[in-house]
C-alpha cells in the first residue's frame, strides 16, 4: 500500500542501474540523513554521544569493513581488532609526527596504512580457505597487539604505555581531545561513516564487487571465467582493512581519546564485529549498520528502560541483560539465519504485495 | 522475434548443418588454415592415474567440435587443460595460431576461451544480471577509484556492458528472473543462466561441458537451439561434451572419441557411428 515499486517503470539502464532503484527507499534514506545531520546534532548531548552514537558510528565502519571481506568476498578474518589498533596506532604516529595535518586526512591516511597491513595479511588466502584462513588472520590480530606492546617507538616511549590523541581542530573547532564538544565529533564521524557507506554500496555493485561475490560463491569458476583471484581477494583484504583501520582511528582519536592495546583492541573485539555482521546479514550494506545498531544500543536501551524506568537494581539488570541480549540473539538466529537485513528484505518484498499476496 | 519464427530458424538450421555436413566429407583434410585452437600430443596424470594419453584433434574456426566418450574417459580433463586449469604434463596448445605458455585460468579467459561447468557453477547468491555482467569481466576494466564513486568511466562502463548483457538475455528469453537470485531458480533455467554468462564474455571460443545434462527432450531442444543459433548468428566457435548421442549425431560438425584417456575415434558423425572401435567403447565387447 505505501512501499512498493509497482507503477514505478524504469526507461533507461541508468535509471535501473542507480543506487537506490525505488523511489521510496530514496526517500527514505534522504529523511534518515537529513535526520541525522540537522537535527541530532541540535539534540544530542554528553551521554548520547558518549555511550549511543558514538560507539555505534565506529562499529558501524568496522562492520562495513569486515563484511566487506567476509560478506561479499567470502574470506573468513578473525583480525578486526589487530587492524582497528593499527588504524589507531597509525593515527596517533601521524598526528603526533606532523602536528600540522588536519583530522580528517590523519584518519584517511590511518586507513592506507592499515589497508597495506591488511594486504600483508591477506596473502595467506591466496593459499588457504575458510576456518584455516580465520586461523592464519588470528595470528595477525595476537602478533599486532604484541608489537604495539613490545616497541616503545609505537607510543613514543611514554611511561603508561599508553596512546593519548592531541587537540586537533576542523574550522576552530576541537575534534579530538577532552575539550571537543559532542554534536563535533558526532559530525566528523557521521560525515566519514556515510561517506564509505555510499563508497562501499557503489563498490560492491561494480566490477570490484561483482568479483569479490564470484569468489565468494564459487572461486574455481570465478577464475575460470575470467576474474583474477589474486587482485580480487587482496583488494577486498585493502577495502576491507582501511574501513577497519578508519574505523580504529576514530575510536582511538575521537572516541576514547587514549587507548592501550591489549584492553582496546583485544580478539573480543574482532569477535564482536564479527557478531555484528552475522546478526545484522553477511553480505549486506544496511545489515552491517542494523548489526551494529543492534548489539551497541540494545544493552544501553535495555538499561534505560529497566534501571531508569522500572527501577530495578544495577546489578539484576546488568545480568538480565547479558541473558535477554543472549536470548534474542538465538531467536533472530533460528528465526532468520541471514540476519537482520534479510528479514527487512522480506518484509520489503511482502510490502510490494501487500495488500494482494499474488 | 515472434517464438515461432525462432523455432522455425532453428529448424531450418538445423536441416542447413545437415547439407553442410554431406559437402564437408568430400572435403580434403588437408584444409587446416583455419584452425582455432589445436591441441598436440597432451598427456595428463595424476600421480600413477593416467587421465589424459597422447591426445591430439584440432578445432576450427565457426564448427560444433564434440567430444564424447563413456565416463571416465578424460573428456572433462581436456576442457580443463584447454582453458588451462589443468597443465599437462606433456604435448603443446595452440590458440589462434600462437602456442600457448602455462597461463593462469583467468588469463586464458581473457584470451577468448569461455566455458560453462558439468555441475552448475553460477554464483548462487547473485542475481541473474549479475552473473551475466561477471561474466563480461573479461572485457571490463576499470579503476578502483571511479567505481567507488560510480562516476565517469565506471557508471558509463556499466551502462555500455549492461546493454550488450540484455542482448543476451533477450537472445535466451530470461527477461523474467533478470533480478532473481540464480539459487531460487530450477535447474534448467540455472543452466540457461549458466549458458548466458558464458557468452557473456564473447568469447572466441565457447567450451560447453554437458550442457544437456538431466534435462528433459523440451528442454534439449530449447538447449540445442540455443547452442545452434550462438554458432550461427555470433559465429562462436563451439567445443561440447554431451552423451546423448542422437544430439550430438544432430548438431556436430566433427566428433573425437576418448576412451581411458586415449583418443579412439575423431571425424564427421557419419564416420564415427560407424566406427567397429567406439561401438565397442560404447556398448562394450562380449568377452566369449
């Protein structure tokens, strides 16, 4: 009744081919930026930035990035964390090292350099496949960790051990640092997040994407017919880390402001995106923001709901919610194995349909 | 085109290869100028298995080239050496007139070989469209940078494929699952599919390994049809493996005969039914 394509007639390949080919989902994807650029920004305070938008920005990116490799190129990485700490450390060595050059190219440069580890990494897959591959990417994520530990020139020698972004300013205004007010760093994160998002939807329908999915759905036949698997698989490895790495250096930089890599960036973490992308769909764009959507706000919603309105202690509530995220998660599993996104698909498709089911 | 007409010009093709077929005997064999892909000697094992034995035929330009054989005869074994997926271990390939050094598969590809699998191999999770337009991987090329911002050279690259892709899903009438995921399509459909990315990539040379498989008399003659009208109206070079012998008495030009690796047989249909040494293979000899 309200979404569907029916009536919508495409005349021209470029017409069928743009990003969002039906007319409401333009719309709506048009509201949800315009929401999220003019007007959060006039309500958001401390404590919505700090444990809601935030935290969901940054694991948004490195959702992106990993279902880039493991959604759409099918290669199996259990590294996340490794990379967001290179992403992280790279950020901080350029900032520090060139005091002058602006946040955002700090953050888009962290990116190349994790991107570069990223195809290091990569390598084995030409080799090895599936678990094997997730065994040989483990490797990165304990190997990165400890060299971030073990070299003293990676945080500059400091006593703690500890990284701790510098002020940086985009026009006058503090982006990292104690003093950056929220709806700023709001801004720069949700500017860098939409922006790869678009980048990420415009690869995957393009040649690039097109084979990373022939690799993923049957790797023999790819090559066969024509796609490189060497530049198919290292390039998703290089998308894949720089989203990561992008996505290390804005919760380092502008998120926590100082970090240690063994507590910041441990295989919890790498486990934790990778949750994202199988709750929130493999191999779907809007799946990565729902999964991370869902496993970074639900605990926060819950314990608003529970501490703030039914006032329940903190401690019942903390378990309760451990048990209720736990539960859901098995419940969306059985209910729809390919996640989130796959159950708005459907619920798209009945929704053209609907009201006649034929 | 009304489908009547379609079914009409096939039919007429068809009667068209026949009269070809009763010149080409007289023809002397010397005439080789105009081979496309000719394979010399090649011999292939596996540790002590022994798949492929001093095999030599020849395919020329714009012929149905069958090979047939019982199972296990190294039929599927030659395909995959000539677009390069297996490298004998003996014997030389020679494409286009030039011989062939130990290319990967995928440079072979870009070559102009193409080729459809015995099993289905499409990309299950992708669209009907996309597979086509992965399979004119080979003739698109662009940088990583522009595609990321779908402007310039890469969205005019997409719109420019994308027409020549809909020539061909025009050409096997499957404008209805353009958008379907191929995994929810039924088999004969998914190999009509399979049929399509293959010649998506316009190649010189087009390897069909059992194109006809577990598919009923309909849908071999819609299959037959299909494989007739791409060797006439794209003027393809076909190479096909099948085992139903009365299609492949119909549309080839020539036919060799593999049997435990060795090459038994090779000539126009007429010579090879005839052959005392491939009924044999075929129906196999009385031991008394």
């Amino acid at each position: 009744m309200f979404y569907r394509e029916a009536g919508e007639f495409k005349t021209s390949y470029p017409a069928d081919q743009q990003i969002f080919p039906i007319a409401l989902d333009r719309l709506g994807v048009k509201i949800v930026l315009v929401f999220a650029f003019l007007v959060v920004p006039f309500i958001i305070d401390d404590y919505w930035e700090k444990s809601v938008l935030m935290p969901f920005l940054v694991w948004s990116m490195a959702a992106l990035g990993l279902n880039i490799l493991i959604g759409y190129c099918g290669q199996l990485s259990l590294g996340t964390g490794g990379f967001m700490a290179v992403g992280a450390y790279a950020a901080y060595k350029l900032m520090t090292a060139f005091p002058d050059l602006n946040i955002f190219f700090v953050i888009i440069l962290a990116g190349g350099v994790t991107a570069l580890v990223g195809i290091l990494f990569g390598l084995p897959s030409l080799r090895i496949k599936g678990f094997y591959l997730a065994v040989a990417t483990l490797a990165a994520q304990f190997f990165l960790v400890w060299m971030f530990n073990k070299f003293p020139w990676f945080y500059n020698h400091s006593a703690s051990g500890q990284i701790t972004a510098p002020e940086r300013f985009i026009f006058g205004v503090a982006i990292t640092g104690p003093e950056a007010p929220p709806w700023a760093t709001y801004l720069f994160c949700l500017t860098i997040v939409v922006l790869f998002a678009f980048v990420a939807k415009n690869l995957t329908r393009s040649v690039i994407g097109r084979s990373w999915m022939a690799i993923r759905d049957m790797d023999i036949a790819a090559e066969i017919i024509g796609v490189p698997p060497l530049k198919a698989k290292l390039t998703a490895f290089a998308v894949s880390s720089f989203y990561i790495g992008v996505a290390g250096a804005m919760f380092f930089a502008v998120y926590l402001g100082a970090a240690e890599p063994t507590e910041a960036f441990g295989i919890e973490k790498s486990f934790l995106v990778l949750f994202m992308i199988i709750i929130g769909g493999l191999g779907s764009i809007v799946g990565s923001f729902i999964g991370a959507a869902f496993i970074i706000s639900l605990p926060v919603l819950l314990k608003n709901i529970m501490v703030g309105g039914l006032g329940w202690p903190t401690d019942i509530v903390q378990h309760l919610i451990f048990m209720l995220i736990g539960g859901l998660i098995v419940f969306f599993l059985i209910v729809e194995p390919h996640g989130l996104a796959q159950l708005w698909r459907i619920t798209k498709e009945k929704l053209r349909l609907w009201p006649f089911p034929h | 085109m009304a489908t009547s007409e379609l079914y009409l010009c096939a039919y007429s093709t068809l009667s068209q290869k026949q009269h070809d077929r009763d010149n080409q005997v007289m023809m002397p064999d010397s005439v080789v100028d105009d081979v496309l892909l000719s394979v010399k000697n090649i011999s292939l094992s596996f540790g002590g298995v022994k798949a492929l034995e001093n095999i030599s035929f020849d395919i020329r330009k714009g012929e149905i080239r069958a090979i047939i054989g019982p199972n296990g005869a190294g039929k599927s074994s030659m395909l995959n050496v000539i677009n390069g997926f297996y490298h004998p271990q003996d014997g030389e390939v020679w494409f286009k007139g030039i011989r062939r050094n130990n290319l990967k598969p995928h440079q072979i590809a870009r070559q102009g070989i193409s080729r459809t699998f015995q099993n289905i191999a499409l990309f299950k999770g992708m669209t009907t469209l996309d597979n086509l337009m992965t399979g004119r991987i080979t003739r698109m090329n662009t940088n990583m940078f522009w595609q990321a911002i779908w402007y310039g050279r890469a969205e005019r690259q997409e719109i420019e494929h994308r027409e020549r892709i809909e020539q061909i899903i025009d050409f096997l009438k499957i404008q209805s699952i353009r958008k379907t995921p191929v995994g929810r399509l039924p088999y004969g459909l998914q190999k009509r599919v399979e049929l399509g990315r293959a010649l998506a990539a316009d190649a010189d040379l087009l390897l069909l390994d059992e194109p006809m498989a577990g598919m009923n008399i309909e849908e071999k003659e819609d299959m037959c049809r299909y494989v007739l009208d791409v060797n006439e109206q794209f003027g393809t070079t076909i190479a096909l493996i099948e085992h139903d012998m009365g299609v492949v008495m119909d549309i080839a030009d020539r036919v060799v005969v593999l049997d435990y690796g060795r090459k038994i047989g090779d000539g126009v249909p007429d010579e090879i039914r005839n052959n005392q040494t491939v009924i044999d293979a075929y129906l196999g000899v009385s031991h008394d």
